[in-house]
C-alpha cells in the first residue's frame, strides 16, 4: 500500500472561555481545559496510482487528516505510513515522497519569476539537470507552463498560479500528491485542464492523488473512490459508483401536461398499488409541467408514463437522475444508513 493510516486521532487542548468581562477576567486566572477532537479513530489504506476523493463539510477533519499524512501534525493516537514512511518522525524523507497543492496558498516566491522559483525548487529537492529537462518538458506540455514561465509569481491570473503550483509540487516526481481544492475560483475551460493534466499525471507516473474539494465537478471527473469524513469519523469510503447505487435511488420525471387532474391522478396512483411515501408530486401552473420524484427501486418510469398519459395529454417529457450533489448533502445532513 502506498498509504497506511490506522486508527489516527487528533485532539485540540485550549483553555476554557467564560462569557462576559468578569468570565474573560476568570479566564485569566483558570487552569480548565476543553479537548476537541478533531480526528476521531480514522483507518483506510490506499494503492499505488489511486485518486482518491477525501470529502466532508466545513470542520469534518479533512485538513487536520491531510496535515498528519504530511507530517506538519502528529496524531495523538493511532499511526500513518506513507509509502513505508512515518511522517510525522521522518519529516525530510517523507517530503521527497509528497506534493502538495492549497488552493488559496502558493510554495512559489512572490517576486520571482516563475523560473527561478522552479531553479529554487530542483536544488531543494536534488533534482538533477536529465530529469529537471524531461519533467519541465512533460509539465510544460500539460500544463503549458512556457507562456508565462519568465513572469514574476505576482503577475499571473489564478488559473497560471495553479497551473504553476500543480507543476512546482511535481517536479520531483513525488509518488503522492496531496489536492486541497485544485479548482477553487478557477472558469469552466481552465477547470477542465487541471483536471486533464491531473488525469495525464496520474497516468504516466502512476502518482497516487488524495482530493480534498468541495467541487463535485473535481470528484466525478478525477475520483473512482470516496472517503466522506463528519464530525471527525468515517463514514463512507467505497466506488463512486458504489455511492451512487445506494444513495441515487430518487429519480424524477418532469413531463409538460393538459388538462391536470390531481384527483383523477391520485385515484390512479391507487389503483396501480403505488404507496404514497414511494412518490411526490409537483404541478406548476404557469408551465403546465407536472413532476413526479420517486424511488427508482419501488417505481417504473413507464408505470408512471401509462398513469399520466391515461388521464391527460403528455407533450414532453424529461427525466432526471440524483445530482452527486444532492447525495452528498442527504448524507452530510442524515449520515450513512
């Protein structure tokens, strides 16, 4: 396995805050504590070339998981391996292992030109001249580094810095890279790059990908697996497809409609021995559009086809599946059943 995490906790010790002046006075003078934990008992594994969707809301734990797999925090219990090394005990070893990309942070010096950041980088990781020639001329292929590559760091759009900071993170030819989310404020077109050239990377070297985004764009595109992650726990790790099978169940069909008689349509429901709770319907007036969720399990699109089209005239007809988004918040919001 390229990465081993078993059982990793990670705790938060600050002092206790009281409401009010005399609460901030008492404050000054106590010794209580409050412990947070961040990270609560978390184990997966992940194979060498793998992408890897690590997901959860705001505050989940997701920063603090990826910031002991890289070795800026130790976990209060448990253990990480990535590629046989500990990173939190072989810091300089595990660097020459990762890269990393934060959407809102650059490695790369402010004033510098993009060159020279690059020159930095190959003397900081060892990289000697054959391999700097053939990585910068893969990366410059991908990432089409070259048009901007004299400019100072300072100078270039969002789109070029992330660009740049994806090529920097791998110029040593890491055999993990860490994404915290790649895309952040970036237009469709150059979205639709990085993911290309991440795909290409991912192909070539064989690198291992941990994601960390809240764009399901990112996910669908790059991830064939998902670790989702709440209030510091677990809580699915599996395919996307896996994911989809057992939380996409609702589908809806939208169908534009004459002469809509709710209560003929309710009657019909009846008689074919549809319940209830297996279906939920929406009429739009003005449209005249007519909307039927259901469970894709329990319903047939052409049982409700047959129903509708009984009772009134039917002129167009969509059908819609579940949004990743949409299962992605169902479980944020209920968990994992």
């Amino acid at each position: 396995m390229m990465i081993e995490v078993s059982h990793i906790s990670k705790s938060f010790v600050s002092p206790k805050k009281y409401p009010g002046l005399k609460g901030a006075i008492k404050g000054l003078f106590s010794t209580e504590k409050i412990e947070k934990k961040a990270v609560d008992d978390i184990s997966f594994s992940i194979k060498e070339g793998e992408i890897v969707g690590y997901i959860g809301s705001n505050g989940a734990g997701k920063s603090t998981t990826i910031k002991m797999m890289t070795g800026i925090l130790s976990p209060t219990e448990g253990n990480c391996l990535v590629n046989g090394v500990d990173p939190n005990k072989k810091r300089k070893e595990n660097a020459k292992n990762i890269g990393v990309v934060f959407g809102q942070r650059t490695q790369l010096w402010w004033d510098l030109p993009l060159s020279e950041s690059f020159t930095i980088l190959k003397e900081i990781y060892d990289v000697c001249d054959e391999d700097y020639a053939e990585r910068m001329e893969f990366l410059n292929r991908v990432l089409e580094l070259q048009e901007f590559f004299d400019r100072p760091v300072r100078t270039l759009s969002l789109g070029q810095r992330m660009r740049a900071d994806l090529g920097a993170a791998l110029l040593h030819n890491p055999r993990v890279l860490y994404l915290d989310e790649p895309t952040i404020g970036l237009d469709l077109v150059v979205k639709e790059n990085i993911r290309e050239a991440i795909k290409e990377i991912n192909a070539k070297y064989k690198t291992t990908v941990i994601l960390t985004t809240h764009d399901i764009g990112d996910i669908e595109e790059l991830c064939s697996r998902i670790i989702i992650i709440d209030q510091g726990k677990k809580i699915y790790d599996g395919s996307l497809q896996k994911l989809k099978d057992l939380y996409g169940a609702k589908r809806t069909v939208s169908m534009e409609v004459r002469n809509y008689n709710q209560k003929k349509l309710a009657n019909l429901w009846e008689t074919l021995g549809v319940k209830e709770e297996d279906y939920e319907t929406e009429y739009d007036k003005e449209q005249r559009i007519l909307s039927v969720a259901f469970d894709k399990n329990k319903i047939h699109v052409p049982e409700i086809l047959t129903a509708v089209m009984s009772q009134m005239e039917v002129k167009d007809v969509q059908i819609e599946e579940t949004q990743l988004e949409d299962i992605v918040k169902q479980i944020y919001h209920s968990g994992v059943k």
